[in-house]
C-alpha cells in the first residue's frame, strides 16, 4: 500500500499519512525531499482529507512517499494501525509524541513534561 506523509503545520511533529490513489493516473513522484531523498507524493491531500480536519491540520508539507507492508515497521506507530485506517478513511493522523514541550503554548501545555 503506497501513502504520502505530509508534516501539518498546526502542530509540531504531527504528520498526516494519505492514501495513495490507485489510478493509472497518478502522476509519476514530485521530486525528492532536498533533506532526506525520499521521494514526495505527487498527488493532492486535500481530496481525501474532510474540510474540517484540514484547518484542523494547517499548510500540508509533503514529506516522503511509503509502500507500507506488514513486514516493515514505523518509528512511531504500528504499521497495521496505519494500513487499516488508510484502507478504511484514506488518512491517518500521526499525533506529536506525549511529553513533547511547546514552549509558546498556553500553560499548562507549556509546562507538561518539565
């Protein structure tokens, strides 16, 4: 199963991970990510995601292109989570890590983890 990851500006560390469309139309990758040589998604987001999830998620930045397998594994979540909510919604949110500090957030946000 291929996905795009696309990093969501409204949070840091938050990535969103979208279905690939299974057409003969898809254009060939975007390019590659000039930081870490993965390939870029080559399709638009926003027609998979519900308007209201995406100004819930901010500006999309496309991050790399994954074939997703049972066989390989994800740093921070469980590929089988990620392929049957992929299969199901066509998208799955990869929230930021607990404990991680927003120093501009709000308290108590701003002080969790400290």
């Amino acid at each position: 199963m291929r996905c795009g990851v696309f990093r969501a500006s409204a949070r840091p560390e938050m990535y969103v991970y979208i279905k690939e469309p299974e057409t003969e139309s898809v254009p060939a990758d975007a390019g590659q990510n000039p930081v870490t040589g993965h390939a870029l998604p080559a399709f638009d987001p926003f027609t998979v995601i519900p308007q209201t999830l995406q100004r819930a998620f901010g500006r999309l930045t496309p991050v790399m292109t994954l074939t997703l397998s049972e066989q390989h594994s994800l740093a921070r979540v469980r590929v089988a989570e990620v392929m049957a909510a992929l299969a199901e919604k066509g998208f799955y949110v990869q929230m930021p890590p607990d404990g991680l500090i927003n120093p501009n957030a709000v308290a108590p946000e701003g002080l969790r983890g400290a």
